[in-house]
C-alpha cells in the first residue's frame, strides 16, 4: 500500500522531469551532470532569469599596437654604405673644406685641445634617412602609447647613434652632401694662470671654417668662404 502511495507520487514528477528536461532548447551545450541539466532547463530560467545572462568573461585585450608608421626603411646602396660604417666619410669633402678640416684638428691639437669628427661627407640618401630619423624622433619623443614604445626604443637609439640635435633639423639640401661641411665636437683646455687657450671658433676661423648657428647646431662647421658667398647655412 505505502509503495503504490509513494510510486503515485514519485512517477509523475519522474515525468515531468523528464519533459523538462526534453523541452531544453536544441542548441544549448550538452550538459555534464543533473545539476547543471536544472540549471540549463528553460523553467528553471524562468524563476531565475539571472541564469539566463551570459557569463561575464574578462575581454580578452588586442595586442597594444602602435598606429604610427615605422622609420623607413634605407634603400639606396650608397646610404646603407654609410649606416653601415663606423668613420665619417671625409673622401667627399672639397679639397679646401679637407685642408680647413686637417689644420683645425691640427691647431685644436697642438694647443691640448680635444677633436672628435662626428660626420663629414653625406650622400643626399644619407641626408634624407638623417632628415626620417628626426622627423619620426620628434613625433615619438613625448609618445606614451604602451604599443608605440619599442618603436620609440628604435628611433632613440638611431636618433643618438647619429648625434642628431633635436634644435637643428637636418635638411634636404645640405652643406654636408656638397662636400662643404663637417660636424665635430670640440674641446679646448680650460685656462690656467696666464694661460689662456684660444678659443674654437678663433681657431676654427684660423683653420679656414667657422660655426654658422652656435646655439642651435654647436657641432656644424662650414668653410668660411661658402659664408662669404651667401650659400644658406644649412646642417
Ligand atoms: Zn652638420
């Protein structure tokens, strides 16, 4: 009697489980086990319809990448020549701008001075790659944009490597590719009792070349006579 009370109970609601169960909709996930079939079953939605939002998932971050366009890359075969080598170029200087260049070295040397030639001759490829670095340097300087910070890595390092000043854009039609300029750092003893070391630009103008742009370009030397002849000053 008590098994038949208990089956009449029992049975139906096997039933309706069943049904339940049946009537979850065709395209969800195959459920593991009965616990998550009760959670997967549409009515069970609708009491708790919270169920029924998606699983709020951390979005997955895109890469961080840089929307700036890279350096370009050098081409021409005489430019990556001179990327590729460690010594300023001075077999394209003009004759005179050559003799200016070895007496300079000679005055600054000879009173205990120091002479460092950074850069001499350039061909205009050169020139133009020189000019890319600055541009791109001045537009990455004050970036902080996570993805453009390897980037910047690259420009830093080409910007120093080719002691490139960030007052003195580098410009097309150059001193330096006409064979007319040279750039080097100078530097001469400080004085001592009555003796007083002439200063680099006095012996500069002894050796022939002279600084058109102190302030903003300290390195950059060109013949004095290209002065005299109104030809632009340029880096
Ligand atoms: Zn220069």
């Amino acid at each position: 009697m008590f098994v038949l009370r208990l089956a009449k109970r029992v049975l139906p609601c096997l039933a309706l489980g069943c049904c339940l169960i049946a009537a979850d909709s065709p395209d969800a996930p195959a459920p593991v086990d009965w616990a998550e079939s009760l959670l997967h079953l549409p009515v069970t939605r609708w009491f708790m319809p919270w169920l029924s939002l998606p699983p709020v998932r951390e979005a997955a971050r895109p890469a961080a990448t840089c929307r700036l366009a890279p350096l370009p890359p050098i081409t021409d075969p005489e430019a990556l020549e001179f990327e590729a080598s460690v010594a300023p170029n001075t077999d394209g200087l003009v004759p005179a701008m050559t003799r200016a260049l070895q007496k300079f070295e000679h005055l600054v040397s000879s009173m205990g001075g120091t002479f460092v030639l950074k850069s001499a001759y350039r061909p205009p490829a050169y020139q133009a790659h020189l000019q890319q670095v600055w541009f791109k340097w001045m537009e990455l300087r004050n970036n902080h944009d996570p993805g453009c910070q390897e980037l910047q890595a690259t420009v830093r390092a080409e910007f120093t490597g080719h002691d490139l000043i960030e007052s003195q854009k580098p410009v097309t039609s150059s001193d330096h590719t006409r064979g007319l300029a040279f750039d080097a750092t100078v530097f001469m003893p400080p004085a001592r009792r009555q003796m007083r070391p002439p200063s680099v630009d006095r012996l500069a103008f002894r050796a022939g070349v002279m600084r058109p742009d102190i302030v903003r370009d300290p390195v950059h030397y060109k013949l004095v006579a290209v002065r005299e002849r109104h030809v632009p000053s340029t880096e």
